[in-house]
C-alpha cells in the first residue's frame, strides 16, 4: 500500500485551520465558565455533576481551554496545550459523560471524544509553518546555527 503525502503548502493550510477550529471552540467553551457562567456557578455545577474537588476542576478546565485554545489558534506550545486540552476532554469524557452513551443530545461524550482526539492529533502533527512554534523554532535553529558557526571546531 502505497502512503499519500500532502504537498507541505497544503498540510501547513489544513493545520491552521483545524488548529483556528479547534481552538476556537475551546476559547468559547473556556470564555464561557469564565465570563457567561462564572466560575461560582461553573464550580458548581461541577459539583452537581459528580465532579471531585468541583472548584479546583472548574478553574483548570476554565483555563486549560481558554489559553489552551488561544495558544491553538496561535500556533503556540501547540505540543503541550494539545496535550493539556486532551487531558481535560478525557477526563469530562470518564467524570461526566460516558455514561451517557455517544450521542451529544444525551449529554454523551461524542463531542468531548472529537475534541480530545482533534488536540491529540494537534500535539503529535505540530502547528504547521503558519503558527507561532514554527516563527519561534526557526529563530531557535538559527541562533544554534550562529553559535556553532562561531566555535571553533573541536572544542
């Protein structure tokens, strides 16, 4: 079986927009416990749910999905918010919502599950060349490129 690559152009365009889509919806998810519900009343309903220590969870989820889906739209740290984003989608999927089947109209994990696999991918694929690790990792490799052209050879 032969393995089809995308043109790097076009792998770089399909990664902004997943990292834009995905991250805006945990922006707005994030915003949302901080700004439309607050965080005393996203602390308890939480609790209500089941959640153990509700406050503290609260205010990871809130900030986890709000800088995490900033980060994602910018590209940035895009390895570790993936990896932060994923965690807390996993854990609303095993505290919350598995028992309540797939199906988001029954309050089940389908979307909790998308978007756990979407930031995974996300932290294993990278930004792409159009984000702020690609901006900052050039730059890195250009000054380790300086430094070893102004050393001397076996030293």
């Amino acid at each position: 079986m032969t393995h089809i690559k995308l043109p790097r152009a076009l792998r770089d365009v399909f990664l902004l927009l997943a990292r834009v889509g995905l991250g805006a919806v945990f922006l707005a998810h994030g915003l949302q416990k901080f700004v439309s519900n607050g965080m005393g009343a996203t602390a308890e309903g939480f609790a209500a749910m089941g959640v153990p220590a509700p406050t503290l969870a609260a205010w990871f989820a809130a900030l986890v999905e709000t800088v995490g889906g900033a980060a994602l739209i910018l590209g940035a740290l895009t390895a570790v918010f993936g990896v932060l984003l994923a965690i807390n989608m996993i854990g609303a999927l095993l505290l919350v919502h598995l028992p309540n089947g797939i199906w988001v109209t029954d309050n089940g994990y389908e979307l909790v599950l998308a978007l756990a696999a979407g930031a995974l991918a996300l932290a294993a694929a990278g930004a792409g060349r159009f984000g702020v690790d690609a901006v900052l990792g050039k730059r890195s490799a250009g000054q380790v490129a300086h430094v070893r052209e102004a050393v001397p050879a076996g030293r």
